[in-house]
C-alpha cells in the first residue's frame, strides 16, 4: 500500500460522527447579538455582583478595540460575531438538588455520551461537573471533596459562594484584553469550573467536566480556573463532545492555572468535537486561551491535549515558569483529518531560576487536514539555568495534507539550555507492509502505528482518558487509508 | 522621523541622479521600483520577518548613494584576499574599480565583468534577472536596490562551461553614510561549473545593500561563499535569490563576522528536480552587533535535497538571528531535507532568537530541523583548565571549535577551508569583552 494513492480515494468517514444528536430542551437564549446589554443580560440572568459586571464590561470594552489574530496558518471564514447567540440555558427548575430533579431529557443525553454522572462516578472514581451548555447541572463528589477543604464546583456558584478566592485570581494569568478570543470570553463567559484545592491537600480523585455545546448558533463560553495552594495536587480532565450541526459552533474558553509554592497541577483535554464532515462542512471553531502560572518556588503545571475534533483549532496551553525551580510540561497529539485546520503549540516562558520546560507535540495530517505546531521557548535574562526539550513530529497520510512547524525560540540568559527537534516523515511502507504481513488490516495497521507515534502523550493522560484517546485516534483517521 | 521622512532622502536621491544613458526597459523598472519602495517603507517589526531586527541604525541617518568608488589602493583589499583566485573584481562604494581587478584569461562562453559594463554590452543577459518580481513582491530593499543600483558584477557561463580557477569578488565601503547599492547576476547554463568567493569590507559607518539573482541550469554546480566582514560600524544587507534547475547543486557558505546591523537573506527555489542545496554558515557576533541569517527554501519539484546548518555565536550586548524555513510544496514527493540551528550565548547581555520553520504539503517526504541553545560546556571548559590552559584561552579554543566545525562541512577544498579559518581565528584574536 502506498498513502498517497490510498487518500486519493478518500472514503469518507465511514462510522460518522457518533455523538451527533440533539437533545430537545427549552433553551432560555439571549437575543442574538453582542453589546453591553447583551453583557449586562448574561450577569443578570446569572446573578452577578456588581464587580463581575464591571470586569465583564470592561472586557467587553477593550474587545470592540482589538481585531481576530490573523498570524496562525489557518483559514478561517470571516465570523459575524453579531449573529450568534452569547446565552443558553437549560430551563431553570429551581437548582435541582439531587439527581432525581434533573431533566430527564438531559439525562439521557449524557448516558448517550457514556458520562459516569450517576453510580457510575463512583464506580469510574471521576467527580463531575457537568456542564450542559452554560449551566452547571449536577455536581457530585461534592462532599467528599469538601471534607478535604477542597472548592469544586461551577463558575458561577464559585462567584457566589467563594467571590474572594475568585476575585482575587480571575483575570490574572489571563487578563482580559490578553487576546481577541479572550476579552470575548471575559466579557461574555458563561459558566465554567472553579476549583480551589487548599495548602496540603492531594486531591483524591481526578477531577472532570464535560462540555457539550447543545443550542444551535450558541456559542460556549466556558471558564476554568483552578488554583493549587501552597502543596496542593491536582488532576484535572476536561473531555468535550457536541452534537452534530451544519453550522459552524463558535468556542472560545479561557482556561487558567494557579499553582503556588510546590504545588503540581495537571491539566488533561480529550477534545472529540464535531470536526466537521468530510467535504469540510460545519464543524466547531476551537479558539481557546489556556494558561498557567508557577507562581512559587517547584510548582508544576502539565498540559496533556488529545485534539480530535474542532474543524479549526486556535489553542496554545502554555506555562508561564515565574517561581524558582518550577516546571512546566506540554504533551499534544493533534489530528487533523479530512478539511480539518489546526494550529497549536505551546509558550514556556522562563522566567525563575532552574525552570525546566518540556514539549512534546504529535502532529498527525491526513485527508486535506493542515496542522501546524507554533510553539515559543523564551528565556528571559533572570531565569539562571533554565533548560528546555522541545520535540516536535508530524506524520502525513495523503499527499493532500500539511504539517507545519513554526517554534520560536529566544534565549536571554547563556545559562539556559534549549534544545529543540522536529521530524516530519509519512508512515513508512516498511511498517504497514510489516504489520500486515502478520494479518493486521491496513487500518488495523494505521491505527497501531499511530498509536505508536504518539505513545510518549497518550501515556500521559489518566488512565480512563488513555483508553477513549486510543479509540479517539482510530475512529478521527478512518477513511484515510484503504 | 515619520516613516515618511525616513525614505525621503532615498527618493531624492533616485530623482536627483546624474542622466546616464539607459535601456528604456531599465528606466521603467527603476521607476517602478522606486514607486514600490515609496509605497512599503522600511519594514516594521509587524512583519513577521522582520519581527527580531531592530532597524534603527539604519533609520537614524539616512545612506544616499555613493556618488563614484572613493579611494582604495591594494593594501586596503590585502587582508581579504583569497589566495587562489584565478580571476578578481573590486568593487568600491558599488562602484567597479578596474585597476585593483584581474580578470584572468576566461573561456569561450564565459562571461565575467561589472554589472555596468554588462548593461552597455551584453544587456540581454541582465534585462531577464531584473524581472517584475524585483519590483513588485519584493521587499523594500530589494526594490530600493533596484530602483537605485549602479553597479556589481555579473558572472554568466555558457553550457558545458567549467571554470576551475576560483571567482573573487571584493566589495570594499569607504564612504561614510553612504551606500552601495549592488547588484549581482549570476547565470550558469547547463553543465557548467564555477566557484565563487565574495567579500564584503570596507571602513567606516556606511551602507550596503546587495542583492543578488542566481540561476543554476541543469546539471550545474555553484559554490558560492560569502564572507561577510564589514566594519563595525556598518550596516549590511545582501539578498540572493537563487533558483535551481534540474539535477542543479548549489553551495553556499556564509561567513559573518562584521557590521553593526548585518543580515542575510537566502530565497532559494529548488525549480527542477533532483536539484540540491547546502546552505551552511557561521555568524560571531559582539559588543552591539545584530546579525540575521534569514533562509526560505522553496521545494517546488521532486527528490529534492536540502542541508542547512547554520551557527552563531553572541557575545557581550549582540544579538544573534535565524529565521530558516523549509517548504515542501504538493508536487515536490521525496523531498529530504534537514535544518540545523547551533547558537553559543555568551554572555547575560546578548540575546539569541531562532525559529526553524518547516512548511509541509507533501507527503512522501523525509524533513527534520533542530535548534539549540546554550553556553559553553563546563566539563569541556574544565578539561582545559586541568590541563593548564587560561580560562580565557580556553573559551577561545571551544568557540573556534564550535564556529569552525561548521566550516569542516565544506568538502574538497582545503584551501576555502584554511581561508574561512583564517578569519574565525582573526576575529577572535580580537577578544570579546564579555
């Protein structure tokens, strides 16, 4: 077998998108459309203190100013920002309090999606913030969790219950006018997750959310953020599925960390959106600001990212390293298929002593996907010692595809050290032939070597996400060969 | 100043040039280019090529054009010249000065001499090189140079034409806040050979600004090294596009030691296929030095070959780029091509920007680059000094290891080798502060 003849005959996704379904449930939208009002209708309907309003407002203030970033290798057909629809919520049914007051409906969408919301969180260990849409649901684990001092709940009760803690980190690792996507968010976020785990505490369980956009034409605006005091661990999943549509979803979440003095958090994304169908129709846009801050002495923040989904992807988890000795890491596997567009990567900024940094990102391009890995290493002339690793493969299947690999390295400091390698290469004859000499099938083949390929990432995530990434890979690349 | 007013001298000086008699086809592409050059300015650091130069050096005098080549006697070119020249040209302030050049005994079909003689005489080979691209894609300098270039040297072989003896081309700048803008052709038909040395010095604070068509026929075989030594004060730029044709091999090596603003830029087309590429250099850089090597290779046909590798060495307050990408065009399947970025960083005050870019479209291909960053080896560093050797001279001896390891990738020509060497160690004789 050759890739390239086999993607001239590019079936199309056989199996089809498996999650694409649309649960019917009363929508409490906001008009479509975008100005203060529509700022101030979403603080309203959520309730906000008046200091949100105004952070939001002023957020909202500095986006009218700034234009859509135009640097990333993407092509992305102009948004009317004024068309979609910046709120949705289920119906409110006066804050369910078990599971039992929950909307039937919205239940059974999540047993669709296999999400251990009821027994099966216990059984699967995973504490769930569910979000559907914009609202927070149900919450479980919520007590164990709080016998640990540990705040886990969704962004909005946060700002309720804990409006201390969240003032004082919101907006700091990413301000509002950080980007164009994320003074969109600032200004108009939805809900989201908070989580505070105090100075000490290991956190027993991993903790995860699952998004899934649901009204047609709304935009999700989520908002995480997460902060480890002082020792604290945490593991954080966030896994998103979302129904299939024809239209193109907007996302722009912002996604914060805080890790104080020696305090590790590790941050795993299985992203499984719509990517669209294989002529390139519909599809989500993905235009995410996520980053963390070290902001103490060995503090550690890992980003771990299975992107799958999304018909464009804009998404760069970064770290930035400020305490002494602090680490952050990056692991990516990225897939693009049919007429898929990614660009991600990742920006460590060194700037404490003894900072290490890691990069590792997997590139895979098949159909007429373009994928591409921008990536900053800077160094900054205080960071003593700082050391980086940067990797970088790509893996094309089809002549049609492309993988593109743009990392920006500036060192300020000669005792930093920074390496950085990147390959890219198609799967090679050799390997299929060999594995199907054994009786593989060719996908069979393709997705064991992929697998392979990406071993180093995939071994990062927590157990559960490891299994769904592996089925997540095969079913994103059917089609691309045979 | 506005960015306005920056150009302005640059425009008055076009209109304020001395009437020389000139092809009409020549007189419209200088118009054309100097209306271009209006229109874009000097680039910003916006632009994502120009994003790591800080142009100010440049901005804050303004460099017209040398009005004749200023005083040089032969001791001024004695400490660049190559020892096995077989042919020589000099050029002073952009201009040719025939008696410091020797221009050897040259074979039926080859064609050797100053841009200027070239367009009174053999105008049809230069009519091609100065094409639209020049003055409409091109970057500001390009079309500033072609607006405003009065000399340079044109190098054109016939097919089949080897030339065995060594082509060398000095550039020398004398002239204070002025420039020489200088523009280079050169064409080799099919089956020819040639090896080409050329040298920029001079003394002084001005400016030069080459550019530089080259065009590799079938078959052909270009060496052509660049030994980049201006003055500290001066600013360089030099731009060469250069497109190869099947089965064609070009070997550039760039040695950059001087000027206070020095960049280089590489557009390199691999156009037929089998053609390949060495793209290989060294760049020292000290005190408030800013040095760039900018390279685009453009795979645009099959069973391409490129290797680049490229080295730099910051020191005191300097400032090292690299910008390097790679593309990999649909059509070009079987391309190999591998990029290598090396920077030494030396000291807290001196900085070191690289990006290596690959651009991939294909899919049979076998592409890699790498890019580190760092200080001197302390083990390394303490085996000499157990050995008994200064610190100091120790530090002397690993970055000449570390910047002539690169000139070690120049194959069969002890010669070109010794003579790179040569100025690596000159260049470090003269000490960094740190």
């Amino acid at each position: 077998m050759t890739d390239t003849t086999a993607a001239r005959n590019l079936a199309p996704l056989r199996e089809g998108y498996k999650y694409g379904f649309v649960s019917d449930i009363e929508s409490e939208s906001a008009p479509p459309g975008l100005n203060e009002d529509t700022v101030r209708f979403i603080a309203a309907k959520k309730g906000e203190p008046q200091w949100l309003l105004d952070w939001r407002l002023e957020a909202f203030r500095k986006w009218q100013t700034m234009e859509s970033p135009h640097w990333a290798k993407l092509r992305i057909a102009p948004i009317d920002y004024q068309a979609a629809t910046y709120y949705s919520a289920p119906k409110r049914q006066n804050a369910p309090k078990s599971l039992d007051e929950v909307d039937p409906e919205l239940l059974k969408t999540y047993e669709k999606l296999g999400i251990p919301l009821n027994e099966r969180a216990a059984l699967a260990g995973v504490a769930v913030d569910a979000v559907f849409d914009s609202v927070s649901v149900a919450t479980t684990f919520k007590r164990t969790l709080a016998e640990l001092g540990i705040v886990f709940c969704s962004f909005g009760e946060a700002v309720r219950e804990h409006p201390e803690l969240v003032r004082k980190y919101l907006g700091t690792v990413v301000p509002q006018g950080d980007n164009f996507y994320a003074a969109l968010n600032s200004a108009v976020f939805s809900d989201g997750s908070f989580a505070y785990i105090p100075s000490g505490v290991r956190c027993p369980m991993e903790l995860s959310t699952y998004f899934r956009i649901n009204a047609a034409k709304s935009g999700q605006f989520e908002r995480t953020l997460i902060v480890a005091d002082k020792g604290a661990y945490v593991s954080y999943l966030e896994g998103c599925t979302a129904p299939q549509r024809d239209e193109n979803q907007l996302h722009a979440a912002v996604v914060e960390l805080i890790a104080l003095e020696g305090a590790e958090i590790k941050y795993s994304t299985v992203q499984n959106w719509y990517p669209g169908d294989a002529e390139g129709k519909g599809g989500i846009y993905n235009f995410v600001t996520k980053r963390g801050a070290c902001r103490g002495a060995r503090a550690k923040i890992s980003w771990t990212q299975v992107e799958t989904g999304s018909a464009i992807t804009w998404k760069y988890p970064s770290c930035i390293l400020e305490g002494d000795d602090s680490v952050g890491e990056f692991y990516s596997v990225a897939i693009t298929n049919n007429f898929q567009q990614a660009d991600t990567g990742t920006k460590m900024l060194h700037l404490g002593r003894n900072t290490r940094s890691t990069i590792i990102s997997k590139g895979i391009s098949a159909g007429r996907g373009q994928n591409t890995y921008r990536g900053l290493v800077r160094v900054q002339p205080k960071a003593e010692n700082a050391r980086n690793y940067t990797q970088c493969d790509s893996l094309l299947i089809g002549d049609k595809c492309g993988a593109h690999t743009v990392p920006y390295i500036e060192a300020r400091n000669p005792t930093a050290r920074i390496e950085h390698e990147a390959t890219t290469s198609k799967i090679s004859d050799d390997q299929m032939f060999y594995c199907q000499q054994r009786g593989l099938s060719k996908e069979d083949a393709l997705s064991l070597i992929v697998n392979g390929f990406c071993k180093e990432v995939l071994k990062e995530l927590p157990m559960e996400f490891a299994v769904e990434a592996q089925k997540l890979l095969a079913v994103s690349l059917e089609g691309s060969v045979g | 100043m506005s960015a306005l007013a920056e150009i302005q001298p640059y425009v008055e000086a076009f209109k304020a040039r001395p009437p020389v008699p000139e092809p009409s086809w020549l007189v419209q592409r200088r118009d054309g280019a100097i209306r271009r050059f209006s229109e874009l300015g000097w680039p910003t650091r916006k632009q994502e090529a120009w994003r790591f130069t800080d142009l100010r050096p440049l901005q804050k005098s303004s460099f017209p054009p040398a009005a004749a080549a200023g005083d040089a006697t032969e001791a001024d070119v004695a400490p660049w010249r190559y020892p096995n020249a077989a042919h020589r040209i000099v050029l002073v302030d952009g201009a040719f000065v025939p008696a410091l050049s020797a221009i050897g005994t040259l074979p039926k079909g080859a064609w050797l001499a100053s841009t200027s003689q070239t367009l009174h005489e053999r105008p049809e080979l230069l009519e091609p090189a100065l094409r639209e691209t020049d003055v409409l894609g091109g970057q500001a300098f390009v079309s500033l140079n072609a607006a405003l270039f009065a000399d340079g040297f044109v190098l054109a072989l016939e097919p089949g034409i080897a030339l065995d003896g060594a082509i060398e081309i000095v550039h020398l700048g004398r002239a204070a806040n002025r420039s020489a803008q200088l523009r280079n052709l050169i064409l080799l038909g099919p089956n020819s050979r040639a090896t080409l040395i050329e040298t920029y010095a001079g003394a002084g604070a001005y400016w030069t600004n080459a550019v530089g068509v080259v065009g590799i026929g079938i078959g052909a075989v270009l060496r052509h090294v660049k030994l980049q030594d201006e003055d500290e004060a001066a600013i360089h730029f030099g731009h060469n596009r250069i497109e190869l044709g099947r089965d064609a091999r070009y070997e550039n090596f760039t040695l950059s030691l001087g000027g206070r603003l020095a960049r280089t830029d590489i557009h390199l087309k691999l156009d037929g296929e089998g053609a390949a590429c060495g793209l290989y250099g060294a760049t020292l850089l000290r005190d408030e030095q800013e040095g760039t090597i900018a390279t685009v290779v453009d795979h645009a046909a099959p069973h391409g070959t490129t290797r680049e590798y490229f080295k730099s060495v910051a020191a005191d307050r300097a400032h090292g780029v690299f910008l390097g990408t790679i593309g990999v065009r649909p059509q070009a399947q079987k391309t190999d091509a591998n990029q290598l970025s090396k920077n030494l960083l030396l000291s807290r005050r001196a900085a070191i920007d690289t990006k290596p870019e690959l651009e991939i479209l294909a899919d049979d291909v076998k592409c890699s680059h790498g890019a580190t960053v760092g200080d001197l080896d302390e083990a390394a560093l303490f085996y000499l000094e157990s050995r008994g050797i200064p610190v100091a001279e120790a530090r002397r001896m690993l970055i000449e290891a570390f910047a002539t390891e690169v000139i070690e990738r120049i194959e069969d020509d002890a010669v070109l080798r010794a003579h790179l060497s040569r100025h690596v160690a000159r260049w470090l004789a003269a000490g960094i502060a740190r």
